[in-house]
C-alpha cells in the first residue's frame, strides 16, 4: 500500500510541477499489425497518453499486458500504445492474438529498438506517461507489475477521456 502512495504521489508531483520532463524524440518509428509505417510521437502529439513497452516471450511483460487486458480503460483506449521489441509484423500479431481484448490499433513492433534507444529506456516492461510531446514519467521492470499498476496507468489516460471532443 506504502509502494502505491508512494508511485502515485511522484506521478502527480511530476504532472503537477511538470518536473524531469523530457521531450519525446521527433520520430518514435515503429510499425502496426498490418505491417505499416507509424509514428507514434506525431500521431499522439496532442493528447495525453501512455506507451507501453513489452519484450517478446518475457514473463514480467506478459503480466502487463495481462493486466491491461482485463481491464476495459485501458484495453480500448486510443491513448494506450503498446510497443514491443519483436522482429516483425507476424511476430506482433502472434502476441496481439494473445490478447483479444486489447484493441489491434494498440499493437506497434520497435523492429530495430530504435524507440527503445530513443526514449533511453534500460529495462522491460517499461510504462511511460507522455504529455504534450514530453514524458512525464516512466515506471518500468517487474514493478511495473504490481497490482498498482491498473491503477497508475488508468489514472494517467483517465483526465484525457473528459478532455476529449
């Protein structure tokens, strides 16, 4: 419980203060599960959302997507992108199909971790919250796990939905 108030305060002091925010790279090339080109960082330029960043075949990385599966705020939000390190378009559809609930137009492969790279990440599964084209904050490895996180996560998209036109 301790661990919860404790990653929710530093996740509003951070939006609250916009403290550590750091710009997001132009470009976040990644592509979707049909295969195609997308840039995540000009196609969510506007709105507040979260990025989450899974490995393939990873243990940690299947109990949050689990998480995010079961949970209706997050499983069909156009503000959750779900970025993973696989090889290939197949390779993402392979994981997508593990996860039914999860809308397909979450699903984005990082074939070359150029994103990976690019938003300096060193470990997996990583979340970021991302604000304005900045990251707020980044929450990542297995205590990204925690039974917490449905909540850190649907808190952050949850001011966006009422925003929404």
């Amino acid at each position: 419980m301790r661990i919860a108030l404790l990653a929710i305060a530093l996740v509003s002091a951070a939006a609250l203060f916009g403290q550590n925010r750091t710009p997001l790279p132009e470009q976040l090339p990644v592509t979707d599960v049909t295969g195609a080109s997308v840039d995540l960082a000009a196609r969510n330029a506007t709105i507040r959302w979260l990025a989450v960043y899974v490995r393939l075949h990873d243990h940690t990385s299947d109990l949050l997507l689990s998480r995010i599966a079961r949970n209706p705020s997050l499983q069909a939000s156009a503000q959750v992108a779900i970025i993973c390190d696989c090889g290939n378009a197949h390779d993402l559809q392979q994981l997508a199909s593990r996860y039914p609930t999860i809308d397909q137009k979450s699903w984005h492969a990082d074939s070359r971790k150029q994103v990976f790279r690019s938003l300096k990440l060193s470990m997996m599964p990583a979340m970021l919250g991302i604000e304005q084209g900045k990251v707020a904050w980044t929450f990542g490895g297995a205590a990204g796990t925690s039974e917490n996180t449905e909540s850190i996560m649907t808190s952050w998209i949850a001011p966006s939905t009422a925003q929404q036109p």
